[in-house]
C-alpha cells in the first residue's frame, strides 16, 4: 500500500534518477526501481554535469559517493535543494578501507570507512523500514561495511553487530529539510541474475539489497507499516460424502487459531462436488474460512478441455447449487487442479469477473510481482486480474518468509488433505496439527494481515502482458530528459545525457 502523497506530486509518476556514468552507475538502485515499477532515468555525469531538477516528493535520485565527491558546489547546491523540497538521494559505495569521507552537501559530518569481520548485524526501527524487518538481528559471522566517527543526527538503518566492540552503521540516513538522504556502504554488485527475493531471502546477502529497497519504497510511497498479507489454502476439499473428517478439521482449526488468532484459511473446493457433509461445512463456519475454485468444473488437467465455455458453464451452474443449498460463496479465484491450465483457460476466467488465479511460484516470482500497486500504469478496472503466488511448506523457510514480508509481497502457503489427515479413514497426528506451525507463528510474531485470496489478489499489481512483464538489468543507457511542465526550474548544468 502507498502513503497519501500532496495532490502536486500525486500527479507525477515515482521516478528514479541515476546519476553517474557506465564504469559507476548506481546499479542496485535502478534494479530495485525497475522491479517496483519507477520509470528509471540514467544521466551521464562527471563532476561538472548533472540535471538541475527541484524534485517533488515521490522521486528518487541515486548517486555514488566517489561522484557526489567530485561534484562541484553548484550542483551539489542544486541536489540539496531537490532533498529539501522533498526527494529522497541514495548514495551508495563503494568505498576504500581507512578513507575519511564527507557527507556534504546534506550535512557537514565526515566518517572513517572500514569493512571488516562482524558477528552479525541488526536492522533498527527507523519508520522508514518495512515492520517486518524492523528490529532483526541475524547471528552470522561476515564482513560488514562500517562507518566510524558519526553523530547522533545520522540515524542507523542497519549497523554491525560486534560482541567485542561498538556497533557501527553500514545504512544510515538523515532528514534534510522535508526530504531525506540514505547512506549505503555497501559496493555495488554487477552479477546479471540479480533476483531481489533471493538477495533478501540470504542471510549474507540482504544487507547489500535492504538500503536500496527502503530508498526506493519510501521514494514510491509505499507506507512501511502495513504488514504483508498471511493465508493459508487447502486443495481438494471438500469433497462429496465426506463424513468422517469433521473433528479431525475441527481440532486442526482449532490448533491454528490457538497460535494465531483470526489467520485465514481458503479451501479449494472442486464445482463437480455438490454433496459435502454439512456437519463439515459447520466447523468451518466457526472459524476464518473460505472457498475458491478448484477447476472449472472437475479436478482434471485442464490442458486437456477442449471446450473451455462449455465446461465453466457447467461448473457456475453447480457453484450457484452449492451456494444456494449450503449458504456459502465461492471468491472469483481459480486454483487450477496440477495447476495445470493454458492460456485460453487464464483468458476466460478475465473475461468471466474472476479476479485472479492461484499458482506456485516454482522459485521465484517473475519480475512484474515485485511491482508496487498504483506506482505503474494498470489495465482497465473493468478487468482486473492478477495472479497470487504460493509456496509449499517445505520453500517457505524463515528467510523466504522473512524476505516476502520485507517486499510487502503475500505469504500464501498451500497443503493438501494428505498432510494434514484430513483424508478419510487417516489418523490424525501431533505432525498433521502441526503442518502450518512454522508459517502461523512467523505470521504471528509478525502481525501480518490475515486475507482471504480476494482481497490479497485485490492488492496484488494485475497481470500485464508478457512483452511488458520483462525487466533488463544491463541497459540503463536510455536517456529520457525531464519534462519540464512535470518538473519547474529544471534544466542542464552541463547535462552530458543523451539519448542511446
């Protein structure tokens, strides 16, 4: 979710402007933007030559400390002027060991660069990181990247952690007027297969990923304090004449709602299934649940439909049945049996008011789930539909979840009947109650939202089409100058961009 912005800057998509040249350009940055949907300008600059820009709130400008120390004084008086007006400027490493470096022009404090080994790091409560990180200490032994000799006005965003001496930041940012700088010690990584869920999701590697993520995030107004959405979605049930399964469903909704109170749980319910045990149906209604479909009409591969209308039609038909006989609703969301399904089957759920379907990632996401909802352009309302990642148990580590709340992205984890004896005859055990523990209290300890996977697909950024759901990490050399009546005052001071 995004902060209110003013109505000035509402009116001017986030953006994010790279400044600096091939050998230096702030590469982390403009990944990062790209992937959460900024337009992402590159400049060529030396220290003679940046734009003039008196940026509003909602834009970004990276930079390198070796440019920003060459920058002459009327361009780093025209940077200040953009932060104090409102934007936010990332500066980032990378840095040489024992060098006394400057923060001017945002502020008149120097520090020491070091990069030596740490016992682990912490991130701090600073409002400008997501809640979830907020306050982590990760325990591991590597080299950090250290700032000495700051004072109290720089603010740590993450700092070492050294059981033999002081801790000192590796982020750090301070207020410059309405706006803000972030200071990164981190070098800059050049590895073409940058995926930002793996970056966050490694203990060694987050820190390097977590400074550019906040700058980017809170330059996009992204509000750091709304939790990221938590469910959890059981295949295959129910099913017709399924009677002997209600305490063992009872006792295993009641062991997640006992670590978790109110966590949500979506049941994929196949249309062909019109007869369910209504005693079954009445534990569920005790407790968080829902439905969604599981197949259009039948638990088959739908790769092998040839008549998609047909079959869609028949299981509406038996949806309104169930719905009619057994007061409950099925949510507008498709989890495919095998998830299994073709293109014409994804395009005949957005033309028939379903709002999204449900699918393992197998990994990672691709590149448009990272986009933040309302920062790009989006398709028509009247066809919203998106597609919501899940994961099974065994992928949603700690660090996986960890990374997925960072980005603000859903947690969805998926099981089915046969891990958690809800199959007949299958004899409930300590391990099968115990199925969801390690998702429900990560969820837990860290408040997140409960959803049903309508209203976490109402969240999720809608499917663009595939020649728009590419990022490029390589070519930020496209040049696009400010429009000026978006931007007032702009305009060259040497400006060496050029288009190509």
């Amino acid at each position: 979710m995004l902060r209110p912005s003013a109505s000035r800057a509402s009116l001017i998509r986030p953006r994010c402007w790279l400044i600096g040249n091939r050998p230096d350009f702030p590469l982390t940055a403009g990944r990062v933007a790209r992937l959460r949907g900024l337009d992402v300008v590159a400049c060529v600059a030396d220290g003679n030559a940046i734009p003039s820009l008196f940026l509003p709130r909602n834009q970004l400008i990276a930079i390198n400390f070796d440019l920003l120390a060459r920058l002459e004084p009327e361009a780093k008086a025209c940077l200040r002027k953009s932060v104090e007006s409102g934007a936010t400027i990332y500066v980032r490493g990378a840095l040489e060991p024992g060098r006394i470096y400057s923060l001017l022009p945002f502020s008149d404090q120097r520090f020491e660069f070091s990069n030596k080994p740490a016992d682990g790091y912490q991130f701090s409560t600073h409002p400008i990181l997501p809640s979830a990180i907020a306050g982590e200490r990760i325990a591991t032994r590597l080299n950090m990247p250290q700032a000495r000799g700051l004072d109290d006005r720089a603010r740590p965003i993450v700092s070492s952690v050294d059981n033999c001496g002081p801790d000192s930041p590796s982020i750090f940012t301070i207020e410059v007027g309405a706006g803000r700088a972030i200071f990164d010690l981190h070098g800059e990584s050049d590895h073409e297969d940058f995926e930002l869920l793996a970056e966050l999701s490694a203990p060694s590697r987050r820190t390097a990923a977590a400074g550019a993520l906040a700058a980017v995030d809170w330059a996009a107004g992204r509000n750091p304090a709304i939790p990221a959405p938590v469910n959890l979605v059981i295949d295959d049930r129910p099913v017709n004449y399924d009677y002997f399964n209600a305490g063992k469903l009872d006792a295993f909704l009641q062991h997640l709602e006992a670590q978790y109170p109110g966590i949500h749980t979506d049941f994929a319910w196949t249309p062909c299934h019109t007869r369910p045990h209504r005693g079954y149906l009445s534990v569920l209604r005790r407790y968080n649940t829902g439905f969604v479909w599981h197949g259009y009409l039948r638990h088959i591969d739908h790769r092998t439909i040839t008549d998609f209308e047909a079959q869609l039609s028949a299981g509406r038909a038996r949806v309104n049945e169930i719905s009619r006989e057994y007061g409950v609703r099925f949510q507008p969301v498709m989890i495919f049996p095998f998830e299994k399904d073709t293109p014409r089957a994804e395009e005949l759920l957005r033309r028939t008011g379903f709002l999204a379907k449900v699918k393992s990632a197998s990994g990672f996401p691709p590149p448009a789930y990272y986009r933040l909802r309302g920062v790009v352009p989006e398709p028509s309302p009247d066809e919203p539909f998106s597609v919501v990642f899940r994961d099974s148990i065994d992928l949603l580590s700690r660090d996986r979840m960890l990374a997925l709340a960072t980005l603000g992205m859903p947690i969805v984890a998926l099981a089915h009947p046969r891990d958690l004896a809800l199959r007949r005859f299958a004899r409930l055990d300590r391990a099968a109650l115990s199925y969801f523990d390690p998702v429900v209290r990560f969820a837990a300890k860290k408040s997140l939202r409960p959803m049903p996977l309508e209203e976490i697909a109402a969240e999720t950024p809608p499917c663009l089409p595939a020649s728009l759901d590419l990022v490029s990490y390589r070519d930020f050399a496209t040049i696009r100058p400010p429009n000026r009546d978006l931007y007032p005052g702009s305009g060259p001071i040497g400006c060496k961009a050029s288009s190509g």
